[in-house]
C-alpha cells in the first residue's frame, strides 16, 4: 500500500460566498511541512491550505492552513 500526504489549495471569499478547490499538491515529506505549504499558498495565491494522507483506501484529512495575506479583500469595497 503507498502512502503519501497531499496538501489540496482553496480560493475562500465569504463575501460574495465563493469557496471553491484550486490545485494539489504531492508533498516531499523530507521538506519542512510549513515551508512547503506556505510556497503553496503563494504560487496559488490560497488563502486555505489543507493537508491530506492518502493510502490506497482512503484520504485522511490532517490540517487546515490559512494564509491570512491571501484573503480575499472584498468587505474593502463593499
């Protein structure tokens, strides 16, 4: 069975009620977690990083990471 995490990024904007998956991401788990993530975060410009262990059977999810730079701005306008 292989057995790998994953970290799935999303675009949040409780404003105008969008929350919706962008793209995944196999993570190198020799690479500090937090600073994967955050380079994740900034290619993708995602506010929601979540963390997720996949086997052969199931997905697991970890943790939720939030980018606080990458939240939407709308209430600005509003």
């Amino acid at each position: 069975m292989s057995e790998y995490l994953m970290a799935m990024t999303y675009d949040e904007c409780p404003v105008e009620n969008v929350w919706e998956e962008m793209n995944d991401y196999i993570l190198d788990e020799s690479i500090e977690l937090k600073s994967q993530l955050k380079t994740i975060a900034k290619a993708d410009f995602a506010p929601v990083v979540r963390v997720f262990k996949i086997n052969d059977e199931q997905s697991i999810f970890i943790k939720e990471f939030r980018y606080e730079e990458y939240q939407c701005n709308c209430e600005k306008w509003a």
